[in-house]
C-alpha cells in the first residue's frame, strides 16, 4: 500500500499521534481514564497501521521479532518483581508502601510501575498476535498450496 | 435501538468482511453507551479493543479463510431452544435487578464504599479504577497479564509453525497429477 499518497500521508500525521495518544494513556492513568491495557493495545495498534501501509519486512525492521517476544515476558517480569521487591523491603507480595518513604508517594509509584508492566505486556502480546496472523499467509504460500482451493476441495 | 440493528444485520449477513466491519460498529456504539453511563475506562477499552484490534485481527484471520460464510440449508431446533430459555430467563431476571442508581444497592454496599472513601489519602490520585486496579486488587491484575502472556504464547505456538499436513496434502494431489 505503499503507492497509495493519501494512506501514507495520513498514516504519517496519525501514527505518532496515537503513540503520543497512548503514552498520555498509559501515564496519566491515575488522572484520567485509562491505564496499562488501554495504552498497550493503542501502542501497537500503531504499529499495525504501520506494518500495514509499510509492509511487514519494514515494520520488523523497527520493532525485531526478538524484542516484542522479550517485551512480552519483561513486562510480567516488571509487574511480578515490583510485587517481590515489597517482599525484600519488608512489606506483603504486591505491597508498595515500603518502596517509598512517603505512602502516597509510594503507591503512585507502585501503580505507574505496574501499569506499565501491563501496557508493555500487553502491546508486544497484541503485536505478536497479529505478527503470526500476518505472517501466517506467507508462510501457507511459500509451502506452495493455494488457500481458496484447498478450502473448496476440503 | 441501533444496537439492535446492527447485532441483527451482523447475523444476517453472510460476507464476512462486511460483518467484520459491522461489529466494530457494534463496538463503538457500546463504547459510545458507556461513555454516556460515565465509565471512561470501560469506554477506552472497548474502543480500541473491540472496535479496533479486535477487528483488525478479525481481517488478518480472514486472509486465512474464504470470504463468505457457507450456506446452511434447514434450522438447527435445539440451539433455537436454548437460545430462546436463556433469553427468556435474562429478561426475567431484569425485573428482579435493583434500581438504576439507587444508593442503596448491594453493589453500593459491599467494599465499593471503602475503595471510594480510601482512594484520595490512600494513593492522593483521583481515579479509582487505577486505584483499584493496581493497588488494592493488584494481584489479580497480575493473573490478567499473565493470562494475556500466556494466550499470546499459544497463538504463536499455533500458528508459528508452517502448515505441514496439508503441504503434504497439496504434494499428494501434485503427485497425482503428474
């Protein structure tokens, strides 16, 4: 789709602004509606709309395979070790006041690093979903069958 | 009432690119309901859940298949049946719900008034939900992103491997007709 001027441009103006648009989402959770599973799936939704005009070598060329699977574990990571580091410090599992001094302080900090272990999470798990989807048809067509005619012989 | 239309013509239809793109239609309607009923959150989710990726996934899934549903001669009886009791019941059970923006509802009884009350000096942020998401229910958002993780992990293992039975199906029928 790369031919066509008006996607590409459009696609130029929005993709930044949807990824500015979740990253608002994903840090201003606490203020406004929002959080880390809305602000993942609006991130890699942009990125889909670029795989989709760009192509998919091109998309993987700025997000690689390896990072989103590395991504998609990390984010868990982040959320189970912040709950284990309340542990360390003296606290219960997934318990934030002992990460700062100040209480308030502490959980605010303890929701946003949560949060966006989520939205990490959440957007490498929806990218790679699609990814596999994507990947899926080239991979039916370079074991040489055609799909339409397989379904109407089956 | 346009909900009722478009769950109806997404029934009807038989292109299954044109349900697609109906049922994001769906999506947004109900995300735009509950906006008017003040769940931002709710809202946000199903805006770029339901009407997008579900929907974008939907039409990467339907490159895979042909484009049109396959015509079913006759009607199945018994799903008809079932289909008719659970409505039959839900709509019972409507009468019984307690009203609409009563305070004095159970659901207005149980923990909601702590988490209320407690957000501001507990955390000193303004949404509960994020409150209660990440800090007093923290432990079952954990299950969520793990669940995610997990069935992000099954479609790869699903789908990441090339199609080899039916390769060998394809090689077959050109073994044939040679």
């Amino acid at each position: 789709m790369k031919d066509n001027a008006i996607l590409v441009i459009v696609a130029r103006f929005l993709i930044p602004l949807v990824m500015l648009f979740g990253l608002y989402v994903q840090f201003h959770g606490e203020y406004s509606p929002g959080g880390g599973f809305q602000a993942g799936v609006l991130f890699a939704a942009a990125w889909i709309l670029f795989v989709l005009i760009y192509g998919l070598e091109t998309g993987l060329r700025v997000i690689p395979l390896r990072v989103i699977y590395s991504f998609a574990c990390l984010g868990v990571l982040l959320y189970c070790s912040v709950g284990l580091l309340g542990v360390i410090l003296g606290g219960r599992f997934l318990d934030y006041q002992p990460l700062l001094a100040s209480p308030q302080a502490a959980q605010q900090a303890g929701i946003i690093l949560v949060e966006f272990g989520v939205g990490v999470t959440v957007a490498s798990v929806v990218m790679m979903v699609f990814l596999q989807f994507a990947r899926r048809r080239a991979l039916s067509q370079a074991a040489g069958l055609e799909l339409d005619q397989e379904q109407d012989r089956s | 009432m346009f909900l009722l239309v478009v769950g109806t013509a997404v029934v009807l239809t038989r292109d299954l690119l044109k349900a697609a793109m109906l049922f994001a239609i769906y999506s947004l309607t109900i995300a735009g309901l509950f906006v008017v009923l003040d769940a931002g959150d709710v809202a946000l989710t199903e805006a770029a859940v339901g009407a997008g990726i579900s929907t974008i996934l939907i039409l990467a899934a339907l490159t895979l298949v042909p484009g049109r549903e396959r015509q079913q001669k006759g009607h199945s009886l018994p799903a008809l049946l079932i289909v008719l009791i659970t409505g039959a019941a839900l709509v019972y059970a409507v009468s019984d719900l307690p009203e609409f923006g009563n305070p004095n509802n159970p659901v207005h009884q149980h923990v909601g008034p702590y988490y209320v009350e407690q957000t501001y000096p507990d955390m000193g942020i303004p949404n509960m939900v994020a409150a209660v998401l990440a800090s007093y229910r923290s432990i079952d958002t954990m299950g969520e992103a793990i669940v995610i993780l997990t069935a992000g992990i099954a479609v790869y293992a699903l789908l990441s491997v090339p199609p080899k039975r039916r390769r060998r199906r394809a090689a077959e029928n050109k073994d044939e007709s040679q």
